[in-house]
C-alpha cells in the first residue's frame, strides 16, 4: 500500500513541476484513497488547491497534514499563508506562531509574520518580525523582499529616513526589483524631493512599463514640479494599466480643476465613476 501511494506522490511531484496542478490534484486523490493517513499527501494537496486558488479546501488540505503531523514547520506555514489569502489574518498570524515554535530561525515564517502583522496595522511588531527574518535570512534574493517588507513597514510609521534606507538595500541586493524602485520614490516624493523622485521611479518604469503604481507614482512627483501633462499622462497610463486605481482618477481630476480645465475633469470623473462600479 505504501508503495502505490510512493508511486502516486512521485508523478504528482513530476506534475507540480511541469505546473500541471489539475493533473497533479488527481494523482494525489489516488495517493489518498490509497492511503488515506499520509500526511504528505495531504500536505501536497494543500499546496496544489492552493495553486488553483481553492483557497478553502486548501486549508482543510492542511488541518488534515497537521492532525497527521503535526510537528512539520512547513505545513504551519503554508496553512497561514492560505488563511492570509482569505484575509483571516488572526488565524493566519497563530499558524506561522506555531511553525516558528517548531523551527525558531526560519526566515520564510518570520517573514509571512512581519507582512500578516502589516496587514493587521500593527506595524511595529511587523518591523521586529522583518528583522528576526532579516537576521535569519541567507539568500539574497529574498532578503531583498524581506527588506522591501521592512521598508513598508517603517513608511506606515512615518520613519521615512529609515523606509529610504530599507530600499536602498533592497536594491543593493536586486537591482532589477521594480517595486522597490517605485516604492522608493514614494518615500522620496513623501520626502518633497522630487527631482531624485522622478529619477527613481523611471528607474521602476524603465524596467516594466506595466507597473500601475510606478506610473502614478511619477505622476505624483511630476505634479509638484509644475510639470502637469507629463503628470496627466503618468495618470491616464496609471488607469488604463489599473481601472479601479481610485487615486490616479482623483490625482487626474485634481490636476485638471486645478488648470482650470473643466470639462476634460467631467469628463475624467465619469470614466472614474463608469470605470470603477464596472469591476464591482
């Protein structure tokens, strides 16, 4: 029996590989009615529900595991993760509370710590879990997002000397982190320096013309400098990457009241309006 189940986990592993999560579901189903007890499977069936977005089931997936196992780090992880998805973020905050007991210098449980504790607002306790992560942390590529969350973490408190900072060094280790060099220039533009802003955020645009927060960002910093079509232009391409982006609408609008021009701002209000209640 043992073996049928080994067998059905080694091809959904070559599944989840080649990204063929349906497939892969079905191969652990099989694993399962073989043996119904495996706590892998089960573990496994979590993460690929989770892949398809069948975030529920996902994490009844993993209360099976941890009833099976429960002194497995990465299963409490995971489960968190899952419930932060379905924004139950006090239930997600006590399910990598539990992975962190199970394994203390973990800095992928810290880290999904800091960013649930971000989401519940309670910001200084996320910037201790950033840190735990950051001293924990040995590879680069995710210590730039851990600094990233940091950052984040320091602008909801107004230290922004500090979020600049952050940035910085999530930048030193990824260069190529658009989010960080968007992210940077709205501490900068928080800052009144907009100059160094503008420069900065077309470091963002310049590595991905797609990012609908990098271009109101440079909106933003364009606006104080007087220099409102280039402005009106970040915005429009703000809402046409991101139609319910409710700011780049009123940044427009203010723009244009502000020069007088009337009826192109009737006109902005209504795409805002027709825009908006068309995604809900």
């Amino acid at each position: 029996m043992d073996d049928e189940a080994d067998s059905w986990l080694e091809q959904a592993e070559v599944l989840r590989q080649q990204q063929k999560y349906a497939e892969e579901l079905l191969a652990l189903e099989r694993a399962l009615e073989v043996d119904v007890h495996n706590p892998n499977a089960w573990h496994e069936k979590g993460h690929v529900l989770g892949q398809l977005k069948r975030y529920e089931e996902a994490a009844q997936a993993y209360d099976r595991a941890i009833d099976l196992q429960p002194d497995r780090a990465l299963t409490w992880n995971n489960k968190g993760v899952i419930l932060r998805n379905l924004k139950r973020y006090d239930e997600a905050l006590a399910a990598f509370e539990r992975g962190i007991a199970l394994a203390l210098h973990d800095p992928i449980l810290h880290e999904n710590k800091a960013q649930t504790l971000w989401r519940l607002k309670r910001y200084d306790a996320a910037l201790r879990a950033f840190d735990l992560a950051l001293a924990n942390a040995d590879e680069e590529p995710r210590t730039a997002r851990t600094w990233m969350g940091r950052g984040l973490a320091l602008v909801a408190l107004k230290r922004y000397t500090d979020a600049l900072d952050a940035y910085d060094h999530a930048l030193q280790l990824d260069a190529s982190y658009v989010l960080a060099w968007s992210n940077r220039a709205s501490v900068l533009i928080r800052m009144g320096r907009y100059e160094e802003a503008l420069s900065t955020v077309d470091q963002a645009i310049a590595l991905d013309k797609m990012v609908a927060d990098a271009w109101y960002n440079r909106g933003l910093a364009l606006d104080p400098l007087k220099r409102y079509e280039e402005a009106l232009e970040a915005f429009s391409w703000t809402v046409e990457l991101d139609p319910q982006h409710e700011q780049a609408w009123r940044a427009m609008f203010r723009t244009l009241v502000r020069e007088h021009r009337f009826r192109e701002a009737w006109r902005v209000a209504r795409r805002a309006l027709n825009a908006i209640n068309l995604e809900h």
